[in-house]
C-alpha cells in the first residue's frame, strides 16, 4: 500500500548530492532503477530526472519494518529515502555522476508500487519503438530521452531570454485560423456555431505575423505549434514546433546578423559548441552546381562537377543528347574508390536511377593509370583524359556521371554523393556546419498543378534587380529569401516580405489567382497593407529539427515528448478516434462510407 509524504521534504535531487554533503542527512526521492540483495545489506539504484544515486539499507541502521520494505522493492516502485551521505565503501564508479558516495538509509517510505513494465527502462533501449511509444509514459522515464527534453527546455529558454533582450515581444497568435491552402493540406476543425464552415489549424503564423507588424510591433516572436496534414518521414510530425520570428525596417543582413548570434548564443550555452561567426554564405545557385542540394552537407567534399563543355562532342549519345535538351553532364570523385567491386557501382546505379537517373556512367582509375569504363568505346583516349583532367581524377578513383535534365542531375548526384559519403563513412560526426542558402528561385513549376508555385510563400519580395523580370521571365526571378542549414538538414527558413500593392498583386497573378481570388484568401492582409506597411522580414526554424541535430538524433520523435507515428496516430492514446455520434449531430456532420474496390 502507498505511504504518504507526510512530514518529508525532498532536500536534494539525486545528482545533487555530493562529495560536500558526506555527513550530512539527506532526503531524496526517486524511481528504483534495480536493487540487489546481499543478504543483510540491500544496494538500491534510486534514479530521477537529474540521474543515479545509490542507496544502502542494513537492517543495524533502519528499523525491522524499514529493512523489510527495502526487501520490497522491484524496478520502478517510488520511494522516498532519509539517511546520511557517506564516500563509498566499495569501488568507486566511475559512470555515475555520485560514484563516489552513496546515501545509508534510516527511513524508507514506499511511495507506489509499480507492476513489472513491459520493457526495461535504460538507455540506449534496444525494445521496438512501437511498443516504447504504446507506453511512451515510461519510454520517457530513460536518461537519454529525459536530457533530449531537457536540453528542448533549455534551448527554448535561452532563445526567449535572447530575443527579449533583443527587443522582440513574445505574442500569441491564433490557434483556429481561416483555411488559405496553398502548399501543404490543412487539418480542418468542423464549427459548431457556424454549421458546413471549418476552421483550419495553422501551417505557421505567417500572415498574423506580417498584421503585427502593420500594427508597429517592431519585433515579434512565438514559440508556435504548426499542423500540416502530409505524409510523414522521421523529421516530419502532423504537430511540430517553430521558433517563429518577424521584424520590421529591415534587410537580410539585419535578419541575419541577429539570428547568427542567437545561434551562437544557443549551442554554446546547451551543447558547449562554438559557432564561429560569421556563418557562411552560398546562394541557391552555387549550392545546386556544387553539391546538387538547395541544404548541403559540407562536412565532406566530392562536390560536383560540370563537364559538359568538356564533353559537348564526343561520341557518347547519352552525354551529348542530354546537353542537346538543354540538360548538362556533370560528376562527382569518389577519392580512392577506383576498386570498388562492379557489384557496388551496380548497387550505384540502382541508387541513382531511385531518383529519376535513366543510369549512371561511371570511370574507374587503375593504380596503373588504366581506364575501366561504362562508356569508354565511345570516346576517344584523348576525350578520356579530358574528363579525368577535368574532374580532378588521381590513379585510384572511380568517377561518377549523370546526364539529363539539371533538375535530374543534381538530384542524382545530390544524394549519391550524401550515399557514398554514409557508407564509406566520410562524414566527421563531432563538426556543426552551418550555412545560409541565400536568393532562391522565386517560383517553381509544379507538375501537378501545371503552374508556377511559390518555392517559399506568395508574400516573399524579389531581389530588386529581378523585379522587371515578373514581367517578362519570371521562372528566371530570384527571392529575398534566405534558409539556415545545419549538417545537410535545413533547419530554418525565412525571406524578406512583399510590403507594396503592386508587387503583391503581381505576385498573386503569376500564380494563378485572379484579383477576386486573392482578396477571398488573403484580403485581411491585403486590406492591412492599405493603411501604411513598414517594410518587415521573418524567420522560422523548426525547433524539434534543430533539438534533434544539437542531440545528434535520427529522428524527430526522440525530442517530443509525445510524437506520433507515419500515419499521424498516437500509439499511447489512440488518437484520431471515432467521437459519438451526438458530437457529430450537433457539427452536421454526417459519415460516409468510402468503399475499397
């Protein structure tokens, strides 16, 4: 039966007794992690949130009924523990923070009982994840998923704490918003008092940020919950979390500058890592050219290359009636790899073609010099050499090629270069590389919708130079807009607003919408821009990507708390659940059945 804390009064965290308290009496409390009866003497593991502390009961020092409750205990029972500090009478472990000392028990109450749980609670668990998420309440008890959350804490505290001193405002903004769809699809909620109209759940604050600052906020800030209704990855969640930010009177290096020194500010004071400053700059261009990524990783090299002036006249059809559509050929260096069995290039190959590539020609360097090729009876010896020199290619490595559309191109050799980096182990793990990804695309052509899209957001501005170009070439346009890539992941993203009519309404033109259209979706911003818009800028960086990187984790799940699974359900709770039938009466709404054919 569960005691009472009655007359107790923690004193101390498990951790935070020490070698200075040897001597004196302690009260703490916590979790059984194990406990190991040596026949008179009982050694316990007691753990909370801050970590371990060993407990020892002699029955000399606590009474019958005390001894006999230590004789009790199993994993997870919750007690409370008085008794004195004492250095360690055996071996010192060196794995735990209180190795040295340990805490002899003179009361012990039993605070729960707990049932064997489904699966141990240490670190580095190797149980399924779904059945540690059916169970997540558990789950959550292990060291290293406990400092995950605690470092989530810290790094969402010290960013409020810098951006106040800042002079940023922290202001909430709606929760249930109007649906505007454009880009992912929105979790809809049903309105009781406005029977056949939803709301919808915010993508971001986007537009709400932009009316703070047509209403002289200056510099506002959220920690906001975004929804978006899209098939999941390991970094994707129906429910996530932005730091989510709007300024006004400024430009890109403003934006910059402050976001630079919040990130130095932030991995210093949780992870103990310096960023140096400032951050490096590549525009969206270079990065595709150079690493066939618009988020490189460059804490590797094997950077791209274009060959096709070298190749324009060869005899190789695949490379020349790729730059005859417009495409280009362009390679990586596998260093070293010139060896590599066919079996693996083949595996290559395979790899490639998962990401649009026709195939994949390839040229191996002996140590002797030696060619060994998918295509080199098409070429001259002489065209050969070319595109070894061309390529930086050394005796020992194996050159690697695409040929098509750029699109095509840099998507193929994008990811092969990220493959052959994993597999071969290239990647220096302990390196925090950060880069802005400056002047994307303004627009991108969806297939699908078989029309411009905003690569960003319709309310993104144009690099000033390129505004003649909505005119007359706008897939040639480029944006203010800027991401912060982290590792090869990007971890934020923001862009410098439209403020001025002309160039919103042109905006909303070229992508489709008629004046009527736009107004319908986006009036309420519109009309605020009416009545005198400072020029403004904003940045959001998804928080649990960022947690994720600074905990040097694969997956997203392990920094929420209560995370949901590839079908956006929650394995713990069961959510989304059918409601009753009286709820769904008083929203009119009515089930209908799809049939499966």
């Amino acid at each position: 039966m569960a005691e009472s804390m009655k007359g107790l009064h923690r004193t101390h965290r498990c951790t935070q007794v020490t070698s200075s308290n040897i001597g004196e009496e302690v009260t703490v409390m916590g979790w059984v992690q194990k406990s190991r009866n040596k026949g008179g003497i009982i050694f316990v593991d007691l753990r909370d949130r801050s970590g371990m502390i060993q407990i020892i009961f002699e029955a000399a020092d606590v009474k019958a009924e005390g001894f006999a409750k230590a004789e009790k205990l199993r994993s997870e029972f919750v007690i409370a523990v008085v008794g004195k500090v004492e250095a360690r009478s055996g071996a010192v472990n060196e794995n735990l923070l209180t190795g040295d000392i340990e805490i002899r028990a003179k009361e012990i109450r039993i605070l729960s009982e707990a049932q064997t749980p489904p699966f141990p609670i240490e670190e580095n668990s190797k149980t399924k994840e779904e059945l540690r998420l059916k169970y997540r309440y558990l789950d959550l008890r292990r060291p290293d998923l406990q400092e995950n959350i605690i470092l989530r804490s810290k790094a969402v505290n010290i960013t409020r704490t810098f951006l106040a001193e800042e002079g940023f405002l922290e202001i909430e903004t709606p929760i249930l918003q109007k649906s505007t769809p454009e880009g992912a699809r929105d979790y809809l909620v049903p309105s009781r008092v406005h029977p056949g109209s939803f709301y919808a759940l915010p993508q971001s604050p986007q537009l709400f940020k932009q009316l703070l600052m047509c209403s002289g906020f200056d510099r506002y800030f959220q920690i906001a919950k975004c929804f978006r209704d899209e098939d999941l990855r390991a970094d994707r969640q129906p429910e996530f979390t932005q730091i989510d930010m709007e300024l006004s009177f400024v430009d890109v290096d403003d934006v910059l500058d402050v976001n630079e020194r919040l990130l130095k500010k932030l991995f210093d004071e949780t992870i103990g890592i310096d960023v140096s400053l400032p951050i490096q700059r590549m525009t969206w261009q270079e990065a595709m050219n150079r690493y066939g990524s618009d988020k490189p990783d460059t804490r590797f090299g094997m950077e791209l290359k274009d060959v096709s002036e070298t190749v324009k006249d060869c005899g190789f059809g695949v490379f020349t009636g790729a730059l005859e559509n417009g495409g280009s050929v362009r390679g990586i260096n596998a260093k070293g790899q010139g060896a590599m069995p066919r079996k693996k290039i083949d595996a290559l190959v395979a790899f490639a073609k998962d990401f649009g590539a026709k195939g994949l020609a390839y040229l191996s360097i002996g140590e002797d010099g030696s060619y060994k090729s998918s295509f080199s009876k098409f070429m001259t010896e002489e065209e050969l050499e070319a595109l070894v020199t061309a390529m930086d290619g050394e005796k020992g490595d194996l050159l690697l090629f695409a040929a098509d559309v750029n699109k095509v191109v840099y998507d193929v050799l994008g990811n092969l270069r990220l493959e052959i980096a994993r597999s071969l182990e290239l990647i220096d793990k302990t390196k925090y590389n950060f880069l802005w990804v400056t002047e994307f695309p303004l627009f991108e052509w969806s297939q699908e919708q078989n029309r411009l899209v905003a690569m960003h957001h319709p309310f993104t501005m144009p690099i000033e130079e390129d505004l003649e170009l909505l005119d007359t070439n706008p897939a040639a346009a480029r944006a203010k807009a800027y991401d912060i890539v982290l590792n090869g992941t990007e971890i934020g993203g923001g862009s410098i607003r439209i403020y001025q009519d002309d160039v919103q309404e042109k905006m909303f033109e070229l992508l489709g919408f008629t004046k009527e259209e736009s107004y319908e979706r986006f009036g309420f911003l519109l009309n605020a821009f009416k009545y005198g818009v400072p020029p403004h800028a904003g940045l959001a960086y998804g928080l649990d990507r960022l947690i994720m990187l600074m905990a040097k984790e694969d997956s997203i799940r392990d920094v929420i708390a209560f995370p949901k699974v590839k079908d956006a359900s929650c394995l713990m709770s069961n959510a989304p659940d059918v409601v009753d039938k009286k709820q769904l009466e008083e929203l009119d709404i009515a089930l209908v059945s799809k049939t499966k054919e």
